[in-house]
C-alpha cells in the first residue's frame, strides 16, 4: 500500500478514481469541479427524497487530464446507530471494494474540508482495513495491485496530514496482522508458529525477548501453562519481549502486556460441544492483539517502556493431558483445583503474570477471548473491561470510544471471590454450577495472580475477536480488536506524561 498527501485542486489529481464521501455535515471534499458539484446537488436532492441508489460511479472526458471517474458515497447509509466515525471508515471501504470491482487501485480521497483531520483518518482506516482480503488458504491466490491512496487536502493540512497518516499506518498494519494470525488455522498457527511472530518482530526491531519452550516451562514451575499445554503434540511456550524506544522514554510507568495465546480449545477433557468447536482457532485473540500492539508501539517507537508477553498452548487430549480433579501448583505458588479443563485461559495467564511480575510493570493489562459469559453479557460487538483503577477505566473507556473498538466496564465483583475457595486447594478455577457470572468469576481469579500493587486492567475480547459476517468496515474473520485500542490508551498515557 502506498499513499500520499496533495493539496492540488482535486481535478488535477492523477487518479484512476476521485472519491467524495459525507458525513452528517455534507460532503468531506468541496469545489472538485462543475460536473461534480452538479453530481453532489442532483445527489443530494435524490438522498432527500429517498430515490438515491446511494452511489455510483461518472465518467469524465479523459481529455483533460482529471481523474477519469467519480464516486460518491454517503457514509449515513451505513446505520445511524454506529458509533463515532465508525460510518465514515464503512463508506471508504465501501468506496475501495467498488473501485476493485472494477480493477482501480489508485484511488484518491477529496478530504479538503476546514478542519478534517480526523475524517481523513477515519477515511485511511477504513480504506486500509476494507480492502484487507485474506486469501492465503485459497488455492488461488489473486494478486490485485497494491493500494495507492491520495489523500487531497486543503492548502493548511498537508503536514498535519501527512504526519497522521505516518501514525496511522503502523497501527493498521498492527491490526492487519492481528486479524492474519486470528485467522491462522490450528494446524498452522501452533504455539510455536504464533510465539515465533513475535519472535519475528522483536529480531527486526533489536529488542530483547526470552521464549521458554516446554522443557524450560516445566523446569521453571511455570506449572498451570505446561500443564493445559500437556496433551497436544505442539508444545506450549511463553514469549518475553521486552521494548524500548530508541530514544527517550517519556511515559513513567512501565507497561507490560498479556495475550492469551491458546491456539486451539478443544475443552480438554471437558470437552467443547462439536457445533461450535472450531471456534477456538480463534482463542489466540488476545496474544493477536498483544502482538499487534507490540508491532505498532515498535514501528512508532512510541515513548515508553513496555513488555510483552505470549503465554501460548494448545488445549487439547491424551493420555498425558491435565485431567479434572487435578491440584496444579501455579508458578506464584498458589495451588489450583482444576474444576474444568475448559477453564485452561486464567491458568495460563495466572503463570503469564508470574512472569510479568519478573519485570516490575506498574501497569499490567491483558486481553484473552476468556469467556462465554461474557458473550453472554455483552453478546458479539462489545469487549468486557475489568478494573479496579478508575484512571485506567477512563482511558480504556475514552479510547474504545475514539478507535472503535468498543467495550463497557464489568465489577470484579467481591461478593463472588469466596467462590474461589477450594476445601484442598487454595483456587477452584471454576465456580459450582448454576452461579452464573462466569466473566466475573474468571475476573476474581486472576485478580489472585497480579502483582502486588500493579495497576491492572484485564480486556475480556471473547465476543469480538472475531466475526462470523462482515462488521463495519472490516470482512468476516479476526477483527484485530484491541490493537487500535491499546494504542490509543498508550498514546493518551504519552500525552498525559
Ligand atoms: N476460550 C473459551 C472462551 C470463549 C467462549 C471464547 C466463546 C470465545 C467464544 C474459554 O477457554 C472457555 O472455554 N471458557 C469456559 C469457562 C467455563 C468452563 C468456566 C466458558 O466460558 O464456557
Ligand atoms: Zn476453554
Ligand atoms: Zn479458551
């Protein structure tokens, strides 16, 4: 993918399509020429009085050299409902997978209106991320040509604008990733193939990572992970990445990362029903996210100290696999009555934090796909947040608002932590049938592993790590949530320092 910023007038620019979208206020690009300026009006007159198709395409006399074809695009049709510029990033990608259709990459967005740099943000998003296509498990593999996106701007906005976009690419990149490995199939996307990626990230950006196989694990008494990852033929790991900015660190705290990186659930010995089994390949989503994330923070060299880490298995059943009733000494030392094998992501995120408390984070968040229960709640749009720390909900709040990636606050309800108690053990991992509550539950449980006074946020993406239909502007498959989120948090965390 390609782009560019100009502040040419928009009939001057080279392209193989010139795309004008509105929003509540009109149209995003102004003065584009006579015939679209007719267009807009006939267009706007027809949307008023309901008999608009909504969008199409104009061809121009190529003589003159202006962009041969116009796309207008109303991004109200695309559900009053939606929050923030969410319509918006649903009409640019609407605008590119037209401009495919009929085989046009050089597309270029007429965002010149005063004051539209988060719309030609908005636009970039949903341009970048509507045209992902994931066909790499397709025998055929079509090549179109690479995205080349111009941006044409008013006359002030150019270095504002370029300067956006430069921080915007890594973080779709970032999130593009996270949807390729969420996608990955379990008998691709192993623990060792999934910690190999961060692996990749951390070699091509010099930073330092430890990556503990299962040998090492179970050496260690990193207990609660090699033992869900005990009954596949894919070994568990634990990824370490440790970040630094080549330059200054500006943020105090440190931050550190936890993804649940299960790559397959079958349940375990309390195994999953068959309908929706393969679901699970999706149970990496937080380890995507985290890695998303560190991918962003990495190219951006974001001003801060942070640690990512990837505890990753596979969850599934033989002889030697962890079975129910087992006692589990976890690498912080409390034991663990495994009441579910199903209930295999708070044990290896309960090892996983162990190992955070190794580098000292001040603030420690993680996303795992951890709970039906919370699908339940919230159903499949919206992530669950679980935090004691009322400045850290702020952030998480204001930021799932501005990228998008929506989530609303769950209790880490006090109440129900006596239903962690186990008359052997010190920790059930699961509550007695009929509690219900099951997010909350998990929520108390790993609340037991963190770190004595770290700030501590936990992400539960079950419901939308990924979507079985096409969601906003994004196409069926992993949606990479928690990548745009985690960014954003970190860089209102930045400008607050
Ligand atoms: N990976 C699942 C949670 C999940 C459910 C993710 C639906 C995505 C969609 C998790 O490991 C799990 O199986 N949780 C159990 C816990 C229960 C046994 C206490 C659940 O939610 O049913
Ligand atoms: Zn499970
Ligand atoms: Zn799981």
């Amino acid at each position: 993918m390609r782009y560019r910023v100009t502040t040419k007038a928009p009939a001057d620019v080279q392209a193989e399509a010139l795309v004008v979208l509105f929003d509540e206020q009109g149209p995003l690009g102004e003065a584009v020429n006579k015939v679209v300026v007719e267009h807009i009006a006939s267009y706007r007159r027809a949307l008023e009085k309901k008999t608009s198709s909504r969008e199409w395409f104009c061809t121009l006399d190529p003589q003159t050299g202006a962009a041969a074809r116009h796309l207008l695009l109303d991004s109200a049709a695309f559900g009053p409902w939606m929050p923030g510029r969410e319509k918006l990033k649903c009409a640019a990608a609407r605008a590119v997978s037209l401009c495919r259709e009929h085989s046009i990459s050089k597309i270029a967005f007429v965002v010149n209106r005063k004051d539209s740099l988060e719309e030609a943000q908005a636009v970039f998003e949903g341009a970048v991320l509507g045209d992902f296509a994931d066909k790499r498990f397709k025998s055929e593999k079509p090549s179109p040509a690479p995205l080349d996106l111009t941006f044409v701007v008013a006359k002030d906005a150019q270095k504002a604008t370029t300067d956006m976009l430069d921080a915007t690419e890594p973080v779709l990149r970032g999130v593009n990733l996270a949807r390729e490995l969420v996608n990955a199939p379990n008998n691709i996307l192993t623990p060792g193939e999934l910690t190999g990626h961060g692996v990749e990230i951390a070699k091509e950006h010099g930073l330092r990572f430890e990556l503990l196989d299962s040998k090492k694990l179970e050496k260690q008494g990193y207990n609660l992970l090699w033992n869900v990852g005990r009954g596949s033929e894919h070994e568990p790991y634990m990824l370490t990445v440790s970040y630094e900015p080549k330059g200054r660190v500006k943020l105090k705290e440190h931050l550190c990362l936890v993804g649940k990186g299960m790559t397959f659930d079958t349940g375990g010995y309390c195994i999953k029903d068959r309908a929706n089994m393969y679901l699970m390949n999706n149970d990496m989503g937080g380890a995507a996210a985290t890695l998303g994330t560190l991918l962003a923070v990495a190219e951006l060299q974001l001003p801060l100290k942070m640690t990512a880490i990837i505890p990753s298995a596979h969850n599934a059943i033989d002889g030697g696999a962890y079975h129910p009733g087992a006692i589990i000494t976890s690498k912080q030392g409390k034991t663990v009555f495994i009441g579910n094998t199903d209930a295999e992501g708070r044990l290896i995120l309960a090892d996983a934090f162990q190992r955070a408390a190794r580098v000292s984070p001040d603030i420690m968040v993680d996303f795992a796909t951890l709970t039906g229960a919370c699908v339940m709640a919230l159903g499949n749009r919206l992530a669950g947040l679980f935090t004691e720390d009322a400045q850290l909900r702020a952030l998480f709040e204001q930021a799932g608002e501005a990228t998008g990636d929506s989530l609303w606050a769950m209790p880490i309800w006090r109440e129900y932590a006596h239903r962690l108690v186990h008359p052997l053990a010190d920790l059930n991992n699961i509550t007695k049938p009929g509690d219900m509550g099951g997010a909350i539950h998990a929520a108390n449980f790993l609340k037991e592993f963190v770190p004595e006074g770290v700030r501590w946020a936990h992400v539960d993406i079950a419901g939308v790590a990924a979507t079985d239909t096409p969601y906003r502007c994004m196409a069926a498959g992993g949606t990479g949530f928690g990548v745009r989120l985690m960014v954003d948090v970190i860089r209102r965390m930045v400008d607050a320092a």
